[in-house]
C-alpha cells in the first residue's frame, strides 16, 4: 500500500497566495563544487524571510551517516544543530515573492519525497521550479565562468550552451524531482557552475555570482548581488596572489589558459580538433597540480574563507 506523499509535510495555516511564483532548491549532501549552491542558498536566506513549511527529517534523512552536531558543555549535552528541510518564502527586490526549499539532501523516499513537492507545487500554483549547484570543470579561473542549463522542456535553457555528449551520473534527488516535475507537465529547471576543479574543494563564490545571474534572467526575479560580489573579489585577489607568488603554478595556471583558449577557439571552428593540444598536459594534470599548490599555502587552508 502506497504512503500518502502529504504525510512528509506540514504547512503553515497563514500562506498567501502564491499563484505564478518560482520555488528554487538546494540540497545539501550531492555535488557542490566550491560550495557554489550552499554559499547561493545562505545569500537568498540573509535578507527577511519566513518557513511555511517543514518537512518529517524523521523519515527522510539517515542520522547516522550524517550525524548532526550536538555540543556537551562540561557535565550535559547544552544544544543539538537538529537538521532542517524546509520551504522559505522571500521576496526579490521588486518584492516578488518566491520560495526557496533548503536543507539536506534526503536519504530514504526520493520518489515520495519528490511527489511531496509535486503536491506543493500544485497547492501554491508554482510556475517554475530550479535548482542550482557546482560542478569541477578543467578550466582556468582566468577565463570566464560557465554555466550548465538543463530542463523539462528545451525552450526553458534558453541561450545557455548544452553539453555535447550525453553522460550517464549518480542520481540526485534535485536531478529526480526535475524529472519527474516534466513528466508531471511541471516546468523545472536546473543551473550547474562551472568551478575550476583544483577550487572545487574550496569556498569560490565567483560560482555562486555566475548561477545568481542565471537564476535572475531565467525565473525573471531581481536577486541583487549583495555581498557576494565583495566575497568572490576578495577570494579572486587571493587565488592571484598566490599565482604571482609562484613561478611554477602560473606556468599551470598558463597552460590550462591555453587548453580553454583552444578548446572554444575549435569549437567556435565547430570542430574539437587542434594541433596544439597534442602535446598538452590535460586539465586533470595540470589542475592536480594547482590544487597540491594551493593546499599547501597557508597550512592547508588554500582559499578557503
């Protein structure tokens, strides 16, 4: 006998009414390339906002293999970090409202879980559902940042440039709820950053800035910048000071430049083909080495903030 998709869920007595608005979503726990989704999702929640619903963790989440930090002071256990998943509900600078669903990534019921937010999209006339994340790429952070678009339907990517190949991942329940959303006649879309992936390990919010934007033009809220901006100057300046600190990572850093320069220059050819690629050491290669750079800067921290 099936279980009722509604049981997962409580909602607030007091939402308005939210007919046309746009939920987003981030999952902590898959893929997050230079926390590019996570240091999105804590900008949107820094400014006013409101839980109007909460999910059963109970049932979703697997404690022990995410234990949930709890603090013991002296003689008794003084505080438990009990984990949320929950819809928020915001409001763009236009004062638009939106929502967003945030919290881990849950362990048992994807497919319950995923007709649970089907449910809510449903109740509150959600038009548009996205969610956002980072994913390594063999790129030089010199270059400009990429984005990733996928969707229900091909019209919603809009000018973004798809990937050429089709590939086979581990599954997601971001990637499932997208899914399902468009076999339900729901339009989802989803934003992944392209993160140089010796910084993958790192906090890059120069990653977060480039999905912002794609949010904003795709969902056509107005989400500022904010502290964002500052923090991905602040991290960039780093990343360059160690660059000019170092003879032998700029000379990586100058070879993965050449690899991207010649990857979009034959693309632009629309062919892959180059004859200067022969001899090149690959961006794993060349970005292994940057990453053991990097991690071996101040005592290991790297760049991260």
């Amino acid at each position: 006998m099936g279980l009722d998709p509604d049981d997962l869920y409580e909602v607030d007595s007091d939402v308005p009414d939210l007919t046309g608005a746009v939920l987003l979503h981030h999952f902590e726990g898959f893929m997050d390339a230079g926390s590019a989704g996570r240091l999105l999702a804590e900008h949107l929640l820094g400014g006013e906002h409101r839980v109007i619903a909460r999910f059963d963790v109970d049932r979703l989440i697997d404690y022990r293999s995410r234990r949930p930090t709890m603090t013991f002071a002296v003689d008794h256990w003084e505080d438990y970090d009990a984990p949320e998943l929950v819809v928020h509900l915001l409001h763009d600078a236009d004062g638009t409202p939106f929502l967003l669903l945030s919290g881990p990534e849950p362990d048992h019921d994807w497919e319950r879980f995923s007709a649970a937010v089907r449910n809510l999209v449903e109740r509150w006339g959600v038009r548009l559902t996205a969610g956002f994340h980072g994913i390594p790429m063999g790129a030089p952070h010199t270059r400009p940042l990429g984005v990733t678009a996928h969707a229900t339907r091909k019209d919603l990517v809009g000018g973004n440039q798809p990937l050429p190949n089709r590939l086979q991942v581990p599954g997601s329940v971001a990637a499932l709820l997208e899914y399902r959303l468009g076999e339900w006649g729901h339009d989802a879309i989803g934003f992944a950053a392209h993160v140089p992936h010796y910084l993958a390990q790192s906090t890059y919010p120069a990653a977060s800035l480039i999905v912002l934007d794609a949010l904003s033009r795709a969902t056509g809220l107005s989400l500022p910048e904010g502290e964002l901006r500052a923090a991905a100057d602040l991290a960039d300046a780093e990343i360059n000071r160690q660059v000019a600190e170092s003879d032998e990572i700029a000379d990586v850093v100058r070879a993965l430049e050449r690899q991207y320069d010649t990857f979009v220059e034959a693309s632009d050819r629309g062919s892959l083909l180059a004859e200067s690629v022969e001899h090149m050491p690959t961006a794993e290669e060349l970005g292994s080495q940057f990453e053991r750079f990097l991690a071996e800067q101040n005592g290991g921290e790297g760049t991260e903030r």
